[in-house]
C-alpha cells in the first residue's frame, strides 16, 4: 500500500498519460482544463455569464492568473440566483441539498451528472488502495442506504479495489453500532471523527471483547490528535485523514503512510489558499483560506469557490515519494470559542481538550455570550467522576487554562441528558446568547 504507486499513477491515466506525471504534466493537464472550465461555464451557467466582475481578457496563461478571476461564495449556491447549474436539470443523476447554518430555512443545492459520480466513485477506489488491501473487510460508518451517497459511493469503490465494504447501522444507537463491528471484525474502518470516537470509547469502557483494526480513513470533520491517540490505544489503528467537501464532488485529498498532509486530488481539483480577509493569493507554505476549482465537473462548475476552511499547500515532494501538492489543513474559519475582553479560543483545541480525558464517549459544546457569559459541556460518560477530569483538563491547559480563567467566562461540566447525541456528524460549538 503506497500513496506514490497509487495515487500518481491514476492522476497520470486520467490526464491521459500511460507512465507516471511529472509537475510538468499535471501543472499543463490543470491549466488546460482551468481554461475549459472558465470558458465552460461563462457560456453555459447563468451565474458565470452574467458575472459583471469577469476580467475582460478569459483565458489563463499559467496557473497564477486564476488569481485576475472572483471568487464563488457559498452564499452564491444557497441563494442560486442566477443558478449556477450548467446543465439542464433531467442531466443529474444525484441532486444534494445541505442545510446551511444561520440561513435560515435557505439550502445550498449541488447538482450531480453521471460522470461526476463516476469519478468520485474512481478516486475512491484508487484512493483507498493506499489504504486497504484487497480482499479486506471494511467497516463504512457513513450513511449508506441512499444510492449515491457518499457511503453508497464509497462500498462502490472499496468494491471494485476488490475489498468487502460492509455498511455499519449509523442510524442506530451507539449500543448496536459497537455489537455490529465487534460481530464483524473489519480490519479497516471508514467514518466521521466523532462517530469512531464514540465507538472506540464506548468499546473501551463497557467490559466487552477487545477489537483490533488496522486502518481507519477518517473525513467529514477536523481530526484532534486525541482522537488519533484513542484509536490507537482501543483498536491499534493508523488513521489516515482525508479533506473532502460535497462541492468537491466528497473527494479533495488524502493522507499517506508519511501522514504529512493530505494529497491533493489534482486531476479533478486546482486548489488555492488565500487570505480570507482580503482575497489575496498566498504563497506555499502560508496558511489562509481553502479555494477550489473544479476542473472536469459540467453538471455544476465551481471557480474559485471558498470552502471556509483553513489550511496551506505544499509543493516540495513527499517522503512517500508521491509529486502530488499536499494540503496541511487547519480548522474552520471564523469558528472560534470567544472567551471576553476581545480574546478568543480554537474550538479545535476545546474539542481536543475534552477528547483526551480518556472516560469521555462523546460530548457536545455551548457557548453562552453576553455579560454571564459561560462554557457548558455535556459529557457522555460511563463514570461520573470524569466531570472533574474534564474540568480540570480545561482549566489546566497550557492554553486554554489561562484563557478561561483570565476572563468572567463559568465553565460548567455536565452529563448529558435527553436524547442520544446523532451518530454522524460535525462537532459544533452551539452559540446561544446571553444577558447584556
């Protein structure tokens, strides 16, 4: 299993080449489709074409000047006014709708041709090869029931690798999601960050049999290194990330066995970091805002659009041996715990913090604004006692600790209580707003 043998010789079939590409080869393959795409989707997508920010002269040089063109917003897809869709609607085989917070009532629609799908259904196949080896039995704990969605789209892969996908009853309680993988005993697993967290800690605290799973792939979210340090301990499993996005067609790019940022999906993909506040193009190696282009897609073709995510690139050529640019991602924009007095907290190392007290299943975080302003965590949790252990993990934190207790901000530790927290999905700071 390696990323260099994989990844790079597919990227060299799908741009056409029968050996292995060069930076060469990929940078021509990307501004060739760059220039397709814009000319594509100026002509075809009425938002594209009645664009009044559209630099006079279309056509890209080298890959630099995509920086002359506007950025796509996701603003632009929920409000979808003028469309963006460049086909007509009976072309899509999937159409995805994602609720998107703070808008409300208001949904970003992505629309799906066949191709599209075809390709995803491709990059996991040769994506996961670095990963699993044929004939293995793995575990998808993505929703999987729906055809076409990204766990449907995933078994696909997995299936023509040649390994056995076995899709895991997410839309159950944790209880029956722990028996079905102990039943099972997959040697890979694939999830959301939060779900394996849960199993893996449940397993590890109700007495049961011991499980051990060699690899886990591990998308949808960010990744704590508490997180990566409790599977290994509870299933002995190497995690490798992957960054993907349903604007990205799920696909965006995957670690390797160097876990030294993630391989970019470039036959498909040309990604960019930017300044969030200003729009300005960094230089590898800067950290900034994630902006992709979508190079093949003609069912719904994305120019420059902001994913709200953080991160850098880098070009210098992996351990692994792979020429693949490789994205070292950060967390969300714009997502963090504000603590008083204008200072403010990564609601990734919050996340992380709590994570690493090992009696802690799941959890969810709130954070209350105004004049009592407070932090509340909701823990799940076998024993009691592991209220105190959060607490102190947080107000002992290098970081975190003096932050707290600088400001007039209460820390509240509890358990949770009422309905099980959803199996699958993002770990968000809810915000509710308080007195004053």
């Amino acid at each position: 299993m390696n990323g260099f043998g994989t990844l790079d010789a597919w990227v060299g079939r799908t741009i056409g080449l029968d050996r292995l590409p060069t930076r060469d080869d990929i940078e021509a393959y990307q501004l060739r489709c760059l220039n397709e795409t814009i000319a594509y989707a100026r002509s075809q997508s009425p938002f594209y074409r009645q664009r009044s920010d559209w630099p006079e002269r279309g056509d890209l040089q080298d890959l630099g000047d995509i920086a002359r063109f506007p950025l796509t917003t996701p603003a632009d897809l929920v409000r979808n006014d003028p469309s963006l869709i460049a086909l007509p609607m009976r072309d899509a085989v999937r159409l995805v709708t994602i609720p998107t917070s703070g808008t409300s009532g208001r949904q970003k629609r992505l629309f799906f041709t066949e191709a599209d799908i075809e390709a995803i259904v491709a990059y996991f196949e040769h994506g996961m090869a670095t990963i699993v080896r044929p004939g293995s039995c793995v575990a998808v704990a993505f929703p999987a029931q729906r055809p076409d969605s990204v766990g449907d789209l995933l078994m696909r892969g997995l299936a023509r690798l040649g390994a056995l996908p076995v899709a895991l009853p997410v839309d159950g309680t944790l209880e029956t999601l722990v028996g079905a993988l102990r039943e099972l005993q997959p040697v890979a697993i694939a999830g959301m960050p939060v779900t394996l967290g849960a199993v893996a800690r449940l397993m590890a605290a109700d007495g049961g049999p011991s499980l051990r799973i060699e690899t886990a792939l591990v998308s949808a979210d960010s990744v704590s290194p508490s997180f990566k340090a409790a599977l290994a301990v509870v299933w002995g499993t190497e995690v490798f990330e992957h960054w993907g996005m349903t604007e990205t067609g799920y696909g965006g790019a995957l670690a390797c066995e160097a876990h030294d940022g993630l391989h970019i999906r470039e036959g498909d993909l040309y990604l960019e970091v930017i300044e969030a506040n200003t729009g300005r193009v960094l230089p590898a190696g800067h950290e900034g805002e994630v902006v992709v282009s979508t190079l093949r897609r003609r069912g719904l073709p994305l120019i420059r659009y902001r994913t709200g995510d953080s991160g850098c690139i880098v070009e210098t050529r992996c351990h692994c041996g792979s020429i693949l640019r490789r994205l070292r991602l950060g967390g969300r924009i714009g997502e963090p715990i504000a603590v008083g007095e204008g200072r403010s907290l990564s609601a990734e190392i919050v996340d992380d913090i709590v994570f690493a007290v090992p009696g802690v299943i799941d959890f969810s975080i709130q954070l209350r604004s105004g004049r009592n302003a407070g932090l509340t965590v909701d823990i799940l949790t076998a024993d009691p006692r592991t209220i105190e252990d959060v607490r102190y993990a947080l107000l002992h934190h290098p970081i975190a600790g003096p932050l707290l207790q600088s400001v007039k901000m209460s820390v509240a530790i509890g358990l949770a209580s009422g309905p099980s927290f959803p199996l699958c999905r993002k770990r968000r700071v809810t915000v509710v707003q308080g007195e004053g």
